[in-house]
C-alpha cells in the first residue's frame, strides 16, 4: 500500500506493517534477543550497515520496526519535503519517554553546548534540564513562550545554543507555544528544533509541518493509549542523521525496548484516530461543566475561549486535545479531598488512557521541581491535572460534581 495516499485512520491500522512470511495477520513478538547470520560475511554487512537486517534486540526488532515506521508516518502523513516529494522521517522505538529525551540530548550536545527552552515542562525533563544536563557542561536556557523576541535575542547573542526544545501543550497549565514562530527562529539562526508532541499526537498536530527537526512522545501515552506498557519515540526528519548519529547514541546507550511492549504500542495506535475523537469531545464537555463550578478557580484548557491561547490552538490543532488542568479555590486540602473522593475517574499520574485519570502534580509529577519555580510556571498547591478518558461523558462529570462537592468543606 502506498502510505501517503491514505487517511489517518487507515495510516494508524496498516502503516508500518509488512506480510508476515507465515501468513499471521499480525506481527508476531519477536521475543528473542539475537539474530543469526547465514555467513560471517553477512554478519560484517549487517553490522558495517551494507545490508539491511537485525542483529541484536538492543540495536532493534522487527517489533519495534513496524511502530516505528507507523508513527514516522502519521507525523509525515500528507506532508511535503523541500522537494515537493512526500515527506518521509525516521524513528527510533525507546523503553521510555525519557530514553528517548536522553538519546536526543546526548547524540546532539556535548560540554559547552547550551539549550532554549520554556517554562511549564513535564517534570521529568525539567529535572533533567535542571540536575542532569548541568553536570555534563550543558547549560538549558529558559526563554517567555509567549515572547519570541526575547527568545531571538538570545539566540543572535548567544552561538552555544544548540538546541531549541519546545511543548505544546505544556504540562500541566496547557499553555501553547506558536510552533510557526519559534521553529521559524530555530531555522533562521541556524539551530535545532525538538518538539515533545505527546499530549496532542499527530492526529491533532504535526510539528514537522512548521519545519522541526525532532519530534518526540512518551508512546506510554495516547499512542499505547491503554496503559500497558511504557515507551518513548524519536523522530528526525534528516533520516541519514538518524541512521548515522543518532542511532549510535541510541544504541550505546541502551535504551532500546522490549518487542513485547512494541507489539502492545503497534496495536494501540490501531485506535488512535477513533479514541483522540471520543477522548477531545469529552474533554470539551468537561472543560465546560468545571468551568461553571464555583470551587473551581480558573480551568486551564486551550478549546475554551477564555484560555489565553485559545486562538493559536485553533491555528495548529485539530482539535484543543484531552488534558486540562483546573485550580481548586480550597488548595492544596481541597485538592486531596477532591482526589480523596473520586469514585469513577482514577487517582494515577500518566494520561492519555482509555479511563480518566486524575493527578496532583504539586505532590506527584512535580514533585522533584522547587515549590518557587513551581508556582512561577504557574502549577500552584491547588491544581488539578485531568486526562479525559473515553467513558461515557455524563459518568464523568457526575463523579466530578460529587467530588467537587464532598471537596467544599475544605474551602
């Protein structure tokens, strides 16, 4: 099948597959974790890259080649390249999210190298940003999404930057970042751009379109989108870069993950077009109801026309996606209580299952960042992080409304 001349959702099902040689309708696990050579002159061809073929599960496997052939294409999928010919970019399967954060940073940056970034990042690369990379002599660089000009400034005065890494939506206060504009300063000051795109999938944004370099998801998340198994993806759009350099790095630091996990990812994505729809139109609703809650302080989620970057979601997203945060007026107490008294909707950090799941970042996914540069990225003691599942909407929203309501007295 050509790829390209398909719909999303058809891209999602048959994308990436190849016939099974034993007529298995889907792809087997491949659970082994090395490969043999017919001669020891192919084995030098497979490891020295002249002929095509596995080698060892770490460097790769036919599980892990099928997701990742399927996502780099719904990243690319009605794309063109500078030669007006489809785009194509290359992927490579990671154990987790953060695997494939480490490979990106370590097969690009070295002592001296520096980072542009934003406030308002999922902990776990903020942490990385602020306790990892310093003591490698990379220093992270954070720039006002919502001022550009600031961001150019420091790029024309500074050459270390080598990096320019971007979210959107962030986590958790759901700000955007105008992809156009920032990726748009990537290439005129010459740099790299890398776009987590776990929250919005590429059914609801591409960044390749606006040029990025990279772009990267924790796949434990919409892309699984059942929560069975952790996963990370990085996609590149210079596919000899990502053959060559970057596939080096990630093999040698052995991030690679388990065809098992891979084979779970492969036929979650078969969904994702049907559960991305289900999971915004709930989440809308929702957005709306919280939004006329009196022990709701502010609702955070880019459909509302109130959210400050409710325009430029509707520029570069399908749809304004299914995670929101929302700020309970009683704090930090009438956010355990409100948690506390969750009947239907469950108390788990992650996101993007089939269930609604219900977070604290203050006590949970941010916990390792500083209380101060917390509150100043605008994750206050009282915030409530939700990723809309695709229960029947009323189910939903009647266990927020009793919760809400059992949460009054901390007020």
């Amino acid at each position: 099948m050509d790829d390209q001349q398909h719909g999303f959702g058809s891209a999602c099902i048959h994308g990436g597959h190849s016939a099974d040689p034993r007529y298995a309708h889907l792809t087997p696990i491949y659970a082994t974790s090395t490969y043999l050579f017919d001669t020891a002159q192919q084995g030098m061809d497979r490891f020295t890259g002249k002929e095509e073929g596995y080698i060892y599960a770490r460097f790769g496997h036919p599980n892990a080649t099928e997701a990742e052939q399927k996502i780099a294409l719904l990243e690319t999928l009605g794309l063109s390249g500078p030669d007006g010919q489809p785009l194509q970019a290359a992927a490579l399967l990671h154990g987790s999210g953060m695997a494939a954060l480490n490979t990106l940073f370590l097969a690009h940056l070295k002592a001296g190298d520096k980072i542009l970034t934003h406030h308002s990042l999922y902990g776990g690369t903020d942490e990385v940003f602020r306790k990892i990379l310093p003591g490698l002599g990379i220093e992270v660089l954070f720039a006002d999404p919502e001022a550009p000009q600031s961001a150019a400034a420091l790029l024309e005065q500074d050459p270390a930057i080598r990096l320019i890494y971007l979210e959107t939506p962030t986590n958790p206060t759901l700000r955007c970042v105008d992809l156009q504009t920032w990726i748009g300063l990537g290439r005129q000051y010459g740099r790299l751009t890398a776009v987590d795109n776990t929250f919005a999938t590429p059914y609801l944004q591409q960044p390749f379109r606006y040029g990025a370099d990279f772009v990267f998801h924790s796949t434990t998340k919409y892309l699984n989108g059942h929560g069975t198994a952790t996963g990370g993806i990085l996609i590149g759009r210079d596919r000899d870069h990502m053959a060559q350099v970057v596939t080096k790095t990630y093999r040698l630091l052995g991030g690679g993950g388990s065809p098992f996990d891979a084979w779970l990812l492969s036929l979650g994505i078969k969904t994702l077009e049907l559960r991305m729809e289900r999971h915004c139109s709930n989440a809308m609703a929702v957005a709306r109801f919280l939004e006329q809650q009196p022990e709701v302080g502010r609702v955070h989620y880019p459909g509302l026309a109130a959210h400050p970057d409710y325009q430029l979601a509707q520029q570069q997203m399908k749809m304004p996606g299914a995670m929101m945060s929302f700020e309970l007026k009683g704090g930090l107490e009438a956010g355990k209580k409100f948690i506390d008294s969750l009947r239907l909707c469950v108390r788990a950090v992650s996101l993007g299952t089939c269930d609604t799941l219900v977070s604290h970042p203050a006590s949970m996914t941010h916990y390792g960042v500083a209380k101060a540069e917390r509150e100043a990225a605008g994750i206050t003691d009282g915030l409530i992080r939700l990723s809309a599942g695709i229960e029947n909407v009323e189910d939903i929203i009647s266990d927020l409304e009793q919760a809400l309501y059992q949460a009054k007295g901390e007020r």
